[in-house]
C-alpha cells in the first residue's frame, strides 16, 4: 500500500470498479487520493454508481440490463425479456468513461483542478433511450414502451425483413417512403390511405410487412435485394453474422477485424478500435502485458528504486513479473 500511495502524486489518473467500499477500506477513494494530488483524475465505474440509493448494491452487465428497463424493451412482445447477446453495459460504460475522462483532462489544463468522475453502468444503458422515456411522458402516458419483436412500434417499414435467402433490415421514415414504394415498383401504395402516413403504415404493418416481403423474396438473392434498395436510397442492410463480418471487405477496410500477439495465446483476432484520429492514423501496436511485468520499470522510472530495492520487494513476493 505504501508504494501504491507513493505512485499516486506521480500519475494523472487512477480508474476503478471495485465492489462499494473497497476503495474506502484501503484508503484510495477519491478524497484520499486528492489529497495525495489535486490535479488526479480519478474514475469509478460501476452498476449503481458511487452516490445514490443504491451505491451500495453489486451488479454486473445483466443486472444493469434488467434494471435499466433495456431487457424489458428486448425480444418478442409475446415473449418473456431478453438480454442483449453482447456485454452492453460493461462496453457502453467504458466508452462513457473514456468520454468524461476526456472532458475531465481538458476541463484539468484550463483550471489546474482534478476530479472524480463516477459512472454507473444503469445509468450508461438508461441514456441510450431515445424516445421511451419522452413519448411515454409527451403522451400523458399512454405510450407504453414495451417489447416490439423485429419491427418498430411506432413506424413501418422500420425492421427485420425475411429476403429470399436470409434477413434484410429496413429503415423507412415519411421521406424515403417514395423510394421504396418506387423500388418496390408499387408506387399505387403511396396512394392507399393505410399506407399514407408513418403512422399508419406502424398501425396496419401486419398487412404491409407481408407485402414487401413477398416482394423481396421474388428476386434470386439478398444481394440482389440489397442492390434495388441501395439504387434508390432506402436504407438497409443484411443481418450479418459475427462470422460474416471476419471477412467482409467493411471491416476490413476500417480495420476492424484486428490481430494482435498474446504472450500466451500466440496471434489473437479481435475488435479494431473504433474511435478514428487523423493525427494518430496507424494503430500502435498493442499486446497485453504479463502480471507484474513493468512493475520493475514503473518502480524505476517513477519512483526511482534502486536494484537492492526491487531485490527486498521481489524476495518478499511484493513485486512479481510472470515470464513469457
């Protein structure tokens, strides 16, 4: 604990997600840091965030999920809530921190001053709301956000379409209906009252889903589907699969199918990097580091030990470094 605190006036920031009280207990929550260095940035991530009723609840990525109501909006609206097959709010609260932090160090080189930065990961999945919370509300209530299956409550054609050989995605807001009815090459549905507004077409889209359907299924491919829509600007794509996307030309053009070497694993393949900076084109190379393995150079550099003293932390098992 003595050379953690010892570290602490040399770094600009320390990030945590321990469970509630940890930081407390050994003296490395935010106000004990501070008083080490005013200028640290310090970040807390975790499932209910360091203040409110809750603080003091553990959670992880699923819990965030149910109490944030997002597993309550997911899967069929005739079937029980489903989780999202990916760590949403692990991820979505990372990125959120990464956000602060940024905002945090800047706010740190006008004003000098630090600060704690606390992220709950409910919260992090609660923001990604985009209309739930404000038509339930503008509606005096009667809206009530619930689970829509493949196809949007509130607007069509807006979903998940079966094509001739897989799943197509169609997003058809007011201004593109004429292309697609144009695509469709059914430009009398423009004209059909059922179909005249985003409203009603999100009323009657048990009739209309069948209808583009069928259409889309009188062609030889998805391919072939996807081209006629991309002619005039409809938006959609296909429902790729993680495997699919490994080899298409997108992700690897925006590099972000990447490969990187494990000390163990050898070459691993895994997600690119998605925020894209034009001073920094060429992605470092990235490895992940051993237990302890640049505890020696970070004792050296900044707190400038010397080898007998690395020698009594490593003889008392203190200071350890895996080898490759």
């Amino acid at each position: 604990m003595a050379i953690l605190r010892a570290l602490v006036p040399t770094v600009d920031v320390a990030v945590e997600n321990y469970g509630p009280g940890v930081m407390e207990k050994w003296g490395f929550d935010y106000e004990s840091l501070r008083g080490l260095n005013p200028r640290i940035v310090m970040v807390s991530v975790s499932a209910f965030g360091r203040r409110g009723p809750l603080s003091h609840r553990v959670g992880y990525d699923y819990i965030a999920q149910a109490f944030s109501g997002l597993m309550h909006i997911t899967g069929n609206p005739d079937g029980p809530p489903q989780v999202v097959g990916l760590p949403i709010a692990d991820q979505t609260s990372a990125v959120h921190a990464l956000a602060a932090l940024g905002c945090a160090l800047y706010y740190r080189t006008r004003t000098g001053i630090g600060q704690h930065i606390d992220i709950s990961m409910v919260d992090s999945l609660y923001h990604l709301n985009d209309i739930n919370v404000q038509v339930h509300t503008m509606s005096g209530g009667q809206f009530i956000p619930g689970r829509m299956g493949s196809h949007h409550t509130l607007v069509c054609p807006f979903g998940v379409f079966k094509g001739p050989q897989g799943w197509i995605v169609l997003c058809v807001l007011d201004r593109q209906w004429p292309y697609m009815v144009r695509a469709m090459g059914r430009p009398e549905l423009s004209e059909d009252p059922r179909f005249a507004s985003g409203a009603n077409r999100a009323k009657h889209q048990k009739e209309l889903v069948p209808i583009i359907e069928r259409w889309m299924q009188s062609f030889a491919s998805d391919e072939a589907v996807l081209r006629v829509l991309e002619e005039n600007r409809v938006p959609s794509a296909p429902v790729l699969t993680i495997v699919d996307t490994l080899s298409h030309p997108y992700f690897k053009a925006r590099e972000m199918v990447r490969t990187v070497a494990d000390p163990l694993l050898g070459e691993v393949t895994i997600p690119g990097f998605p925020l894209k900076f034009s001073a920094f084109p060429e992605l470092p190379d990235i490895q992940a580091p051993l237990l302890g393995e640049h505890g020696r150079e970070v004792l050296q550099e900044s707190l400038a030990y010397g080898e007998a003293q690395i020698a009594e932390l490593q003889a008392k098992g203190v200071l350890i470094s895996e080898k490759r």
